[in-house]
C-alpha cells in the first residue's frame, strides 16, 4: 500500500504571492526588531545604556557570523540527505536551496506548505521519489529536535551553567519535560503505532474531531512508510543535526563577541538547544516567531550569564541574520517555484 498523498500545494498560492506573503512576514520581523531596539533605549536595564552596546559593535565577527550560520544549514541539508532512500541521486546544494525555501515558507505561511514545497524541489532537482524526500524530510526534523532536547538535557545535568541554585531546579524541570517531548515525538517517528492507537482512543472517539483523527492516522502512516534504513542512517543523520546545531550556536557565539559581550559557551549551547526543542511547544501557539525570541532572550540571561540589555541586543541580532538566511530562500523562490512541474506524490 502506498503512503497517502500529503496536502498539494493551492494552486492560489503561486510564486508571486507566496513571495508577498513572505516579504510582508520578513518586513513584520524588522519593524518588531526596530520596536525591541526603540524600547531597550527608553529602558534601565543594566549598567550598559543601548547607545553604549551599539558603540561596542563590531560588525566583523557579526559578517563572519552570518557565514558561519548559513554553514550550519548546509550541515542540516546533509543530515536530511542522510534519511533519503535514494542518497545517492542527490546533491547538496540544491538540496540545501529547498531546505531555505521550505524553511522561508514555514515562516511566512501556516500549515505544512514549506514541508511539501521542500520536499517537491528536492525531487524535481534529484529524480527521486517526493514522498520519499517529503518523509526523509520529516523524520530529520524529528531526528534534530531529539538531538538538541538530549543536548539539553546533558548540559544541564553535567554542564557547568551560571545558574542560580533557586533557579536550576526550575530550569532541570523544564528542561526534562522538553526534551522529554522532542525525545517522544523521536520515538512516535521511528514507530508510529502508538500514535494510531492513541489518536484512535481519544480524539477518535468524537464524531466532531473525525477529520483531526483522519489527519493524525494519516501522518502516522506516512512516518511507517518510511524504509528502515538500519541503526547507521539514522546515527549518521543525528551527528549531521549535532554539527548543524554546533555550528549554529558558533555563529551566535561570534555575533555575542561582535557585540562585545562574553556569554558562557555551555549556557549558550543549552540556551539554543532548548530553544530548538522548546519549539515543539510553541509551534502550536500564535506568534510562533516572537514566542521563541522571548524563550532565547530568557535563557540567555538565566544560563548564559548576560545582562538583560546585551541578552535582547543579541536576540534582536540573531533574528536579524536569521532574517538575512530568509532572504536567501526569497532568492532561491525567484528562482525556482515550487508550483511548476510539481512531480506525483505516488
């Protein structure tokens, strides 16, 4: 039995307007920045005035940084290519084009149109089957979020954080129930079973939640179809994601020291792990992008040893060279448009 057709592209949705809808996030996201930043002027938040933070900026390592992050995405375009059955047919730079344009699209869009857009340039580029490179796809991420939550999980149980004692147990706590939800959905993806029966049991009990349960037996039969590429893949693909997000958290830590401050190394690799697996909680609440601003900003001075000023100047500057990252999948949309020649999901 093959495995269900995920959603289509809407045909409504063609490039033109996906590359509104984009700009218009893209331009959200800056003029939230440029508020945060107007705000921190009028605000005694520390010894450092936001005149005094912006005199101490070196735009250098903030260059160098960029260069470094988009490195880190080109690592998680490998560890996609990990998971895919046909590996071989495919080639990392298109491969990392699409992961842009499918991250771009999750940004800007609800709902999994980034996924499938993704998913129909890899196989376009590469032959393969999409539904292929659509579950490949999904299981790196999940491969990725248990990565960084049992990241997490070891730095706040062996690392050395500047935490305060009243605050670490707090912090353990909720660093246990995230990783412990990204570490989960890991499992599910491996062997969704479990998921079919509990949907079934709960949601699947009420005529009015059918089409909720439909949707979750659907995605749990996708997962299933995925070969069993043996233990080798898929450890493969964590030490992509591991190296992906180390190079990620490199690139913040060169934009801090642009900025002249001096964060812990193992607060800030918990900072961002916990970040990334913290997403599987705020993906389904609104204002996704500022939800997870508001998470890294509180970490960073609660694990990472900054000041409240210099924790929300770098805040603002990773979304900014995040946003910059977006504009590269921008470019790659002009370029390619997901909608035409869309290979069968067969």
């Amino acid at each position: 039995m093959n495995p269900p057709a995920p959603p289509k592209l809407p045909e409504a949705l063609d490039r033109r307007r996906l590359l509104a809808r984009t700009l218009r996030s893209l331009v959200t996201v800056l003029l939230t920045a440029a508020l945060a930043l107007w705000g921190l002027r009028s605000m005694n938040l520390g010894t450092d005035s936001l005149e005094t933070i912006t005199a101490r900026i070196n735009y250098g390592p903030l260059a160098l940084a960029l260069v470094v992050l988009v490195g880190g995405i080109v690592l998680l375009a490998f560890r996609w290519r990990a998971l895919i059955v046909e590996r071989e047919k495919v080639r990392i730079l298109p491969l990392t084009g699409a992961l842009l344009v499918g991250s771009l699209l999750n940004f800007a869009l609800p709902g999994p149109v980034g996924e499938v857009a993704a998913a129909a340039l890899a196989a376009r580029h590469s032959g393969i089957s999409a539904s292929s490179a659509l579950a490949a796809g999904v299981h790196a991420r999940f491969v990725g979020l248990g990565a960084a939550g049992l990241s997490a999980l070891i730095l706040v149980t062996f690392g050395t954080l500047p935490v305060d004692e009243a605050l670490l147990r707090w912090v353990y706590l909720a660093t246990v129930l995230i990783a412990g939800s990204s570490l989960t959905l890991l499992a599910l993806s491996f062997h969704p079973g479990p998921l079919r029966k509990l949907s079934a049991f709960t949601i699947g009990r009420f005529r009015k939640l059918a089409s909720l349960d439909a949707a979750v037996q659907g995605f749990a039969t996708s997962l299933a179809h995925v070969g069993r590429l043996g233990w080798r893949r898929y450890a493969l693909a964590a030490c992509w994601a591991v190296c992906g997000h180390g190079l990620v958290v490199l690139a913040i830590w060169v934009a801090a020291t642009g900025l002249g401050a001096v964060p812990s190394v193992a607060g800030l690799a918990f900072t961002y792990a916990m970040a990334t697996s913290g997403a599987v909680v705020l993906v389904a609440l609104p204002g996704t992008q500022l939800g997870w601003d508001a998470m890294f900003c509180t970490l960073l001075t609660a694990t990472a040893g900054l000041d409240l000023a210099d924790a929300l100047v770098l805040t603002v500057l990773v979304r900014l060279q995040q946003t910059i990252v977006m504009l590269l999948g921008a470019a790659v949309l002009v370029w390619e448009d997901p909608l035409h020649d869309t290979p069968t999901w067969e």
